[in-house]
C-alpha cells in the first residue's frame, strides 16, 4: 500500500516523553482523514528506558516504526536514518521532547497542497529562556537567511514538512540537518513557513545549549560553499590562491628591479621571503584545498558512506 506521509522523529533519553507524544501523535494522525501514514522513530543512542518503551508500543502499534542506533550519532544522523526509511509522499519531522504540538501537522500538509514543496514551521510565541536560548537563535536565523538566501524566521524548527523526493536527494553530514530548506533550495523547490504552537518542555532538560552557535557557524560556511561552489570549488580556492599568487608574484617582481636596476641586495629581506611564502601558500590554496573538498564529496556522497551504525529495527525492513 502506498503511502501519504512519513513522520520521523529522532530521540534521545527521552523515557517521559515516549507515552504521551504517541498518544498525542497517534491521535492526531488519526483524525486526517484518507491518509495512510507511518511513524518512524530514530532511537539516537538512548541510555534511559526509551527503547524499551517504544518496542512495547510499536507491538501494538505496526504503524510505528523503530529505528534504534548502537551509539549517539547526533540529530543529523538521526534524520537521516529516518528519511531513508521513509515512504510517505510527504515527511513530516518534529522533536520528541512534546514541545511541538502533533496538533499542527494538519496545517503543514495543508500548506504542501498549496504547491510548496518545503513548509517550515515557526515558533512564533516559543516557550523557551531569551538570552540563552532565543536571543542567538534570532542571530543565527537571520545570519542563515542573509548567507543562503533562504529567509526563514525559525531555521530551528524541527516541525517541518517535506515532498519526498527533496529528503531523498538531499545528503545529510555533521549537523547539517537545520539547513535542509537552504540545501534543498539548490533544487529550486518551493518554501513557506507558518506559525505554530510551542509548549515548555515538560520533562528532562534541553540536550543543546548556547556553546551550539560555534557549530552552527562552522557548518553554515559548509552550507555556503556547497550552494555556492560546490559543483565549481576552484572558484572559491582558485581566487584565493590567484590573489595570494598575484601578491607574491608582484613583491618579486618589484624585488627583481631592486636587484637589477637598482644595483641593491635583497638576500636579507623580509619581502623576499613574502614573496615566496606567498607564491607556495598560492599553489597550495589551489591544490589541497580543491583536493581536500573533492576527497570529502567522494567520502560522503559518491560512496554513500553511511553516517550511522543501526542495530535492530521494528516493524520494518532495515535500511540498506
């Protein structure tokens, strides 16, 4: 049977959470009416009771789908595995932590029959302390939209919803898993964003903190140079190693009409050094950084070396 939405969930220690947000999940799906759907849920390494609570569910339940790691691989790797196993037409992500209401999946779905093929959504009155948690995530998502060109006011959203075909032909590494609506962008999808319900966090506490912002940093470059340059790197590396060539050709050449014309030594120079230095670190740019990109690409994409090490599967086949 052909199914109409994938909703995948990753999860980490989060034993409290497992009941209620089926409950709520379950319930929710429930009332679409017409739609056949699936739940996957990505057990990221959990150390607390989670696994066990959902095998017990998923016995009652063949719909839900239980994807368990061996370790804790991180949320990327988690979203990943889900999408690999997903169906749906479309995949709807959300968090287990009960913060995002199961309640609003109707409206992204509604959003995707519009024609958008990316709905994210937007945690208009979120539940969450300002200066350690809203405050940079305002920085971020308005530093995300200005490098991508994707505006969005809540790239943090877990509550997203997707086409299938754009999870399926997009390559998820590091913490990558935020940028989907900028990565997909290169595919030329449509994107929106709606308001919807955010709730404190009932139990346990929030497994990121503010120390996320170097990351976040670090892998929007990423995201940049990949939406940027990622098919023609030596723009990026070649320009940088042209410049740093010109400087260090143009020091020489002015220490050569020293030397000639001028009649002056120049063995004991700081330029001459310079000039050298600069014309290695040139060839060098060009070089190792061309061929440092291309080794990461093959690693990741031409290979399709997995980013997660799965141990046992419920209610479906294991993902190849």
């Amino acid at each position: 049977m052909s199914l109409d939405l994938s909703v995948v969930i990753p999860l980490y220690n989060e034993e409290d959470s497992v009941r209620p947000l089926t409950e709520r999940l379950f319930a929710s799906l429930s009332r679409l009416p017409g739609v056949e759907w699936e739940v996957i849920i990505v057990d990221d390494g959990s150390r607390d009771g989670s696994f066990a609570i959902l095998e017990e569910i998923a016995r009652s339940e063949p719909r839900l789908k239980v994807i368990r790691f061996r370790r804790n691989f991180g949320q990327t790797a988690a979203f990943a595995a889900g999408f690999d196993l997903a169906q749906g037409a479309v995949v709807v992500t959300l968090d287990a932590d009960l913060q995002n209401d199961p309640a609003d999946i109707p409206l992204l779905l509604d959003k995707i029959e519009e024609g958008y093929d990316v709905v994210s959504g937007w945690r208009l009155k979120r539940q969450d302390p300002f200066l350690s948690r809203r405050l940079p995530s305002m920085i971020a998502n308005r530093l995300i939209g200005k490098v991508t060109g994707v505006h969005l006011h809540d790239y943090g959203c877990s509550l997203k919803a997707y086409r299938l075909e754009v999870v399926k032909n997009v390559r998820l590494y590091g913490e990558l898993h935020r940028f989907i609506p900028a990565l997909a962008s290169s595919m030329g999808v449509a994107v929106a964003e709606i308001p919807v319900h955010h709730e404190p966090r009932r139990f346990g506490k929030s497994k990121y903190g503010i120390g996320r912002t170097v990351r976040v940093i670090l892998d929007l470059l990423t995201v940049r140079f990949l939406l940027s340059y990622g098919t023609r790197p030596a723009h990026v590396f070649g320009l940088l190693g042209l410049i740093s060539f010109g400087l260090g050709f143009l020091a020489g050449l002015y220490l050569t009409v020293v030397k000639l014309v001028l009649g002056q030594p120049i063995g004991g120079r700081p330029l001459l050094l310079l000039s050298v230095l600069l014309l290695v670190v040139g060839v060098q740019m060009v070089s190792m950084g061309l061929l440092g990109e291309m080794i990461a690409r093959t690693y990741h994409e031409s290979q399709q070396k997995p980013i997660y090490v799965v141990r046992q599967v419920l209610n479906a086949t294991r993902p190849e």
